[in-house]
C-alpha cells in the first residue's frame, strides 16, 4: 500500500514557504490549510511548522548565508526557498544530520524541476564551508589560517 501522492513533511514544508515567500501569503493561514489537508502525523506536522516558522524567523540571516551561492534570481520559484529551508536545517536543526538534509533537498528538486545537480551543488558547497570554517575556528589556529573569502565566501 505504497500512495506515490503522500507529500512528505518537507515537500509541504516547501510547499508553504514558497507560497508565504513568492506569493505573499500569511504563513500562518497558509500553513493549517496545508497541515489540515495533509495525512501527515503529529511529529511530521511539527517538522512542519518548525521548518515554516524557523525559516520565516531567520530569513534575513539564511539569505546573507546563500547569497554568494545566487549571482542571479533563478528561474524556477522553489529555489530560493529549498535553499533558505535547507540552510535553515543546517544550520538550526542539530538533530536532523547534514546528509538527510542534502538527500530531501535533492529529492525536492528532482520532484519540481531538471536542477537537481544546481541544488545538490549548492547545498555541498554551503555544507563544505560551514564545516571547513567550524573546523578551523573550533581548533582556534591562527587567523592566517582560516579559509579565504575566495574559497568560502560565507566564512
């Protein structure tokens, strides 16, 4: 009994944000009409409303965290949105591991569009230098030895 339909908790998730986001619709309307026409459990629907909200909260801040990785606006409306999402996962939600959240963003683009390998790079590259940076100050080297804006721009 495997429905191929059943929107999983981040696709509604994305689905919400990019209404909220593109759209201008209130999040909070937007989000119990998606939840109450879903078939998502409680705990999907608290991934749900975590992810909605915490990418909402800090919208500013995960826009200047992509914004080296976007020269120019894509194409496609869900973009943006997956990115801030999935930065917001990355970079807030310590317990859902790196490599979950770059599979559903991939997942995600490979359900809406041909950009799935746009997306996966993107998501890497931001994984690549939050963790070269982490790394780096965690240790506490020496300033000359942190990564160059050249090669990290968001260090």
């Amino acid at each position: 009994m495997n429905n191929l339909n059943v929107a999983t908790a981040r696709e509604v998730a994305l689905n919400v944000l990019t209404k909220v986001l593109q759209q201008k619709s209130y999040s909070n309307i937007q989000l119990n009409f998606s939840l109450n026409n879903s078939t998502l459990d409680e705990r999907d629907k608290a991934l749900v409303t975590q992810l909605v909200y915490g990418t909402i909260q800090y919208k500013l801040f995960l826009e200047y965290q992509i914004k080296h990785l976007l020269r120019a606006k894509p194409k496609e409306s869900f973009v943006v949105p997956l990115l801030l999402m999935s930065v917001y996962q990355l970079q807030f939600l310590d317990k859902i591991p790196d490599h979950a959240v770059l599979n559903s963003a991939n997942e995600l683009a490979k359900k809406n569009a041909r950009v799935t390998a746009r997306i996966n790079w993107l998501t890497g590259f931001y994984v690549m230098c939050n963790v070269k940076v982490h790394f780096y100050r965690r240790w506490a080297k020496p300033r000359s030895t942190y990564p160059s804006r050249k090669v990290c721009p968001s260090g």
